[in-house]
C-alpha cells in the first residue's frame, strides 16, 4: 500500500499551520534565493504611505520586501519614492493577508510585522504533483489555448476550485492548468487564481498557492523540450534524423513552435475590441433607458401641473365674479408659476428627446459593429481550428 495520502495529509496539515501567504506567481528567484540565509527583517523609522512622512531609505526598504514576497508592482523600482506602484503593492499585500486595506505601514505596525514574518518563513520546497497524468497535461493544454482566444471565463473558476477538493490527482491537474497559463499569460493566470481562490476556504486558498509555486520551481528545474503547454514529444528530446554535434549534416532549421500565434494574437485583440464595443453599448443603452424613465416621470409631473392649472383658472373665474380681489390675485401669481414650470419641462423634455435621437443613432452604430466583429472572430476562430488541426497532422 502506497503511504503517498498520509504523507500528503501531514504536508498539508504542516503547510495550512504557516501564518504567511505566499504569492504564487511571484518571480521564483525573488521566492527562492540561491542562498538560504535568512532575509534582513523590515524595520522602518517612520510611517509609509498615503500622506505619511515616507523617508526615502524607508521607502526604499518597503519597495525591496515586497519584492522578496512577491508583491511588487509592476514596473516599480526601490528607491524611487512614494507612488501609486508601491501603494498598490501594499494594498494587495495588505489584502492577502486579510490586514486593513489602506496602503499604510507604521513602524511595527500589523503591517511590517505580517511582512517580517513572510520574510522569515521557509519557502516550500518544490515537489512533484502526485497524480498528474499526460492526459491531464494535454486537456490543461488545450484549455490554456482556449483561455488565450476569450476574456470570458465562465465556469472555469468554479470548476478548478471544485477539481482542487476532488482528490490529488484532480487537485494536481488544477494546479498544472495555473503553471501552463502563468507561462502564456501571467496577469491572467492572476486573475484566475484569485476567482478560484474565492470559491474556496482561505486554508485551501493558501494550499492551492503553495502547490502552484511548488510546481513552478519543479518544472523551472526539469528542462524539456518544445513549449510548456504542449504535451511531450513521444521520441524523446533531440532529432534523431539529424542529432546535435553531427559533422556531417547542417542542423535542419527548428519548426515554429507557435505557428498559429498570430491568429491567436489576432483573436484576443478582437476579443478585447469586441468587449470595448459591446460595454459602450450597455453605456448607451443605460443612458437611453435613464433619459425614457426621466420623460416619463416629467410628462407625468407636467400632466399634474396641467391639472392644477385647471383647477385655479375656475377658481380664478369664481373670483372674478364674486369680487374677490385677493383670492383673484392669489390665483393667477400661481397659474404664473404653474405655467413657468411646464415651459420648464417642455424644454427638458425636448432636450432629452433630442439626446435620445442620438444615444439611438450611436446604437444602431455600435450594434453592426458588434455584429461585425463578432463575424471576424467567428472566422478567426475557424482559422484558428484549421491552424491547429493542419498542425496535428503534421
């Protein structure tokens, strides 16, 4: 019998006791330092942050810790002072790990103490994900092809957080589908795990992270051939028609791994077009519904106010003829502010008329471009089939 479950019960149970989160995408150098000596400890002089004194040597040892745990922003360089880069960095840090979400640190804060803590915390070791199968591979494969022609992602979320509560060999398989699609698209293999992650307990969260950040150091360390997302060559590395360091023959030109690249390049970018139009039309279309609920509701108050009006001009008639002079005054000071309110909505009311005809036109406009566009993607993605078959058969 294989003791493989037990084991894997007692790394779970040993991983879940950690109280740090890792980010499971961050740079495997900055997660895995060539030397394992510990990391210097945060210790700040003054506060950083929004409207803080952000001391420059105390910003710059912030912008450096969150590079060591993986939550640098994009683009960001220590050193470089306060900005919205390194606040955004805070601020997500701050999330993961469930503080106040203010982008502030104080000097021995909640904030530089979770940091601290990350700092000094082994990282996971890397390992092989138990259960995983060739079949599991290539259906991740295809999968992450998929991904890369769609913003949509549907059920894709739910079902890995489902397949990551199914067993290991499920578990593996999810985990296997966020290595292969932080290796084609890194910010989407964020925002995907995060979905994922809210389907899940905060426990199997963190699991779900260390695993992905295992996997990714393992297969770091194994060279294979050929892409990552494709499913390994049968005859082995190399070309046994023409092996490397062969005198005899020149080395025949390498085929394009990516061959249909560009049509998938094409259709994320139609993709992206379509999703612009298509929220300019819901914009439109709000705005359109807005502006017939505001006329409706003007033609109802300009209906009461006509009725008003009525009612005073009989009484301003009784005045009239019983001599009252002062209820006759009365009256007609308001039939003169009754009528200035309906000028009032006569000219809002055509002027939302008149926006209406627009927001129409634009409409009508932006619906044949959504047609449009969701044609090509039609034929980009009969290509894109066409492309990938052709390359089977080959």
């Amino acid at each position: 019998m294989s003791r493989t479950p037990g084991l894997l019960a007692v790394i779970r149970k040993n991983l879940l006791q950690r109280e740090d989160a890792l980010d499971p995408f961050a740079p495997l150098e900055d997660q895995f330092p060539p030397r394992q000596e510990p990391s210097e400890p945060l210790s700040l002089v003054g506060p950083v942050g929004p409207r803080a004194t952000n001391r420059r040597d105390d910003v710059g040892r912030v912008a450096r810790a969150l590079e060591r745990v993986g939550f640098a922003a994009p683009g960001g360089a220590p050193g470089d002072g306060f900005d919205a880069l390194l606040e955004d960095g805070i601020r997500r840090f701050q999330r993961r790990h469930g503080l106040a979400v203010d982008g502030l640190l104080n000097p021995g804060g909640p904030t530089e103490r979770t940091i601290n803590r990350v700092l000094a915390a082994p990282a996971p070791s890397p390992a092989a994900l138990s259960g995983l199968t060739g079949e599991a591979v290539s259906a991740n494969a295809r999968l992450v092809r998929h991904l890369m022609t769609t913003t949509d992602d549907g059920l894709v979320p739910a079902l890995l957080a489902e397949d990551f509560r199914s067993g290991a060999a499920a578990r593996a398989k999810s985990v296997d589908l966020f290595a292969q699609l932080f290796l084609r698209d890194p910010a989407r293999a964020r925002d995907l795990r995060d979905k994922a992650g809210a389907e899940m307990s905060a426990d199997e969260a963190g699991l779900l992270d260390r695993l992905i950040l295992a996997a990714r150091r393992a297969e770091a360390e194994r060279p294979r051939p050929g892409d990552a997302d494709e499913p390994d060559d049968p005859d082995g590395p190399g070309d046994p028609d023409n092996p490397p360091g062969d005198p005899g023959k020149p080395d025949k030109p390498k085929p394009d791994q990516r061959p249909c690249q560009d049509i998938i390049d094409a259709l994320q970018e139609l993709h992206k077009e379509l999703e612009a139009v298509r929220q300019e039309l819901r914009d439109k279309q709000a705005d359109l519904d807005e502006n017939e609920a505001r006329i409706k509701e003007l033609e109802a108050e300009s209906k009461r106010l006509e009725a008003q009006l009525s009612v005073l001009l009989i009484a301003q008639r009784l005045a009239a003829r019983s001599g009252s002079t002062a209820i006759r005054s009365r009256t007609l000071a308001k039939m003169a502010e009754i009528r200035e309110k309906l000028a009032q909505i006569q000219e809002v009311l055509e002027s939302l008329k008149e926006e209406n005809a627009g927001l129409k036109s634009d409409i009508e406009s932006l619906a044949e471009q959504e047609r449009q566009k969701r044609e090509n993607a039609v034929e980009l993605e009969r290509r894109l089939k066409e492309c990938e078959g052709s390359r089977g058969r080959a």
